[in-house]
C-alpha cells in the first residue's frame, strides 16, 4: 500500500486556469507561464477545457481545488455572469466576464478586463492619443466590439460611430450605452469613416482563414489611429491599407496580454510587464 503524501509536502501554490472551448490554441497558459517564471512565483496556469452544460459544476469545484481564480473565453464569457457572487459594473455593463476571483469564503467574483486591455495598449503604442479629439468608428457590435464601446467611452470618446453586418445588434449596444453612439448602415461604413480619428474593427474579418474586411479607406484621414482586435495575423490587410494611407496603426496582440495582466496581480500578487519579451512568448 502507499503511504499518503505528508501534508507538509502537498503544493500551496496557487492554480489558475482558463476555461473555454475549445482552449487549446489559447495563448494565455504560455503568457502567465512565463511571469510565473520571470518573477520567481510559485503557482500554475492550465488550460481547463469545459463543455457549456458544466460550467456551473465546475466552477463549484474549481475553489476547493486549490484553484485561487480563472480566465474565461468563449463560449462562456456572458454565462458565469450569472454564476458569479458579484460582477463588477463594467462587466454587468459588458455583458461578459473575462476574469475570476476566487474568494477565500468560496464567493465567486467576476470582472471584465477586455476594455483596459484595449486601451492600455493603444496606450502603449501610441502615447499620442487622444480620444477626444474627434469621432471614433468602431466596425463590429459582437461581445469584443461591447468592450471596446464600454472603454472609449470612458476615455472621454465624445462620438462613437458603429456599424454592423447586423444592424439590430449595434442598435442595441446604442441603447444600452446611450447617447453618444450613432448607428451606421453597413453598407455606410465608409462614410462613417469620414473625420474618424480612432477606427476600431472589432469584427472577426481579416483573421488567418476567414476573408478580409473589406471596406472603402478613401476618407480615412491620414494620422489617424487605427487598430484591429485581430491578431493573427498581427499585420491584418486593413491595418496595412490604413498604414499605406499615412495612418497610425496599432495591433491586437497588445490587448490579449494587458487584458491578462490585471488577474495575474490578483492571483499571483505581482504586476506583471507587458514587453516585447511578453508579446514574443504569446506569439509563440
Ligand atoms: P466576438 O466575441 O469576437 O466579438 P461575435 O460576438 O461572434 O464574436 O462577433 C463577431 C463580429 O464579427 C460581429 O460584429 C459579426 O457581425 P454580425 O453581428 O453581423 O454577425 C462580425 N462578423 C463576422 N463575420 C462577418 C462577415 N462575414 N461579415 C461581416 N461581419 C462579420
């Protein structure tokens, strides 16, 4: 027979997770493997592969597992909202949660740190920007568009013009976040364009395998910025139109690894750095 493992000798360190499906391609377990590393810290950040039918389950188990908090991805970032203990307001404002805490009394806390993580790296690559200094186009109305209209809006983006493949779903994030968004016909997206100084595509065009976005550039205006939450690949064809235009373009890798970076602080107790060390490990 065995002997049990002494007490003395079991892991405290802290395990996280992300929980998806599918999770396999997600960069995040090499990304908080590699602060893990860096900053000497005791702890584990796996990969949780789960099924929507039980989610519920296994975020019960999860706390008493020694599991001190998650990620969350598709297709599960609307459901543990109604999971959680509490939901912070950007997140009950979003509709998703992108991050979990654990509490020591087993309450489940959800946030959302999707729109810091696009403005901290707009931030980072362009310490010029000013977000007030004319309108803001946003392409896309999904669940990643609602955090990028959540965060400009914050940074004091006086008009957000959005448009949609389906128009009733920009409609709906204009009446929940009000006033400031105007609702473009799809086929008005160029013209939306018209004077924009922040073009956003939130879209999923332009990733490896799907088709790109194809919108008319003309009157984008040169110097504007212009970023893509589509990351691979990192030069997306309409991040390299907009650049050929004499635009400032930012890519979306930058956003994946600062949204990561407030739930690593919360678990692993150190503010993690998003350099160019950090964006080659999630590049992989
Ligand atoms: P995510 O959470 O990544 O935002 P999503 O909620 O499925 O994912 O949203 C995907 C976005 O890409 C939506 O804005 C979607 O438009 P619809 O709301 O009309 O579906 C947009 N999108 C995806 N494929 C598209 C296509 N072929 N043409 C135009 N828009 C497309």
């Amino acid at each position: 027979m065995q002997d049990a493992v002494p007490a003395s000798q079991i892991s405290h360190a802290p395990l996280v997770g992300v929980i998806g499906m599918p999770i396999a391609h997600s960069r995040s377990p090499r990304l908080h493997a590699h602060w893990l590393a860096r900053y000497g810290l005791p702890g584990h950040y796996m990969p949780l592969p789960v099924m929507p039918e039980h989610l519920a389950e296994v975020l019960r188990i999860l706390p008493r597992a020694g599991f001190v908090g998650a990620n969350v991805t598709i297709p599960h970032k609307e459901a543990v909202l109604t999971l959680a203990d509490t939901v912070t307001d950007r997140a009950a404002l979003i509709g998703a949660a992108n991050t979990l805490i654990f509490r020591p009394d087993g309450k489940i806390h959800a946030d959302n740190t999707d729109g810091y993580g696009f403005i901290a790296n707009l931030r980072q690559h362009a310490p010029d920007w000013q977000p007030d200094r004319g309108p803001a186009a946003l392409i896309g109305a999904g669940g990643a568009a609602r955090a990028v209209v959540a965060s400009l809006l914050d940074s004091g983006v006086r008009e957000l013009r959005i448009a949609n493949r389906t128009r009733l779903r920009a409609e709906q994030i204009k009446a929940e976040f009000g006033a400031r968004l105007v609702v473009y016909d799809w086929a008005q997206v160029g013209h939306m364009l018209e004077g924009a100084t922040t073009v956003v595509n939130a879209t999923s065009l332009g990733m490896e395998g799907k088709q790109p976005l194809r919108v008319p550039l003309d009157a984008l205006l040169p110097g504007a910025l212009v970023t893509d939450l589509v990351y691979t690949p990192l030069m997306t064809p309409f991040l390299a139109e907009a650049q050929a235009r004499g635009c400032q373009v930012v890519d979306g890798l930058g956003m994946l690894l600062h949204q990561a970076a407030p739930g690593f602080e919360r678990w692993f107790g150190q503010r993690p750095e998003v350099d160019d060390e950090a964006r080659r490990i999630a590049l992989g």
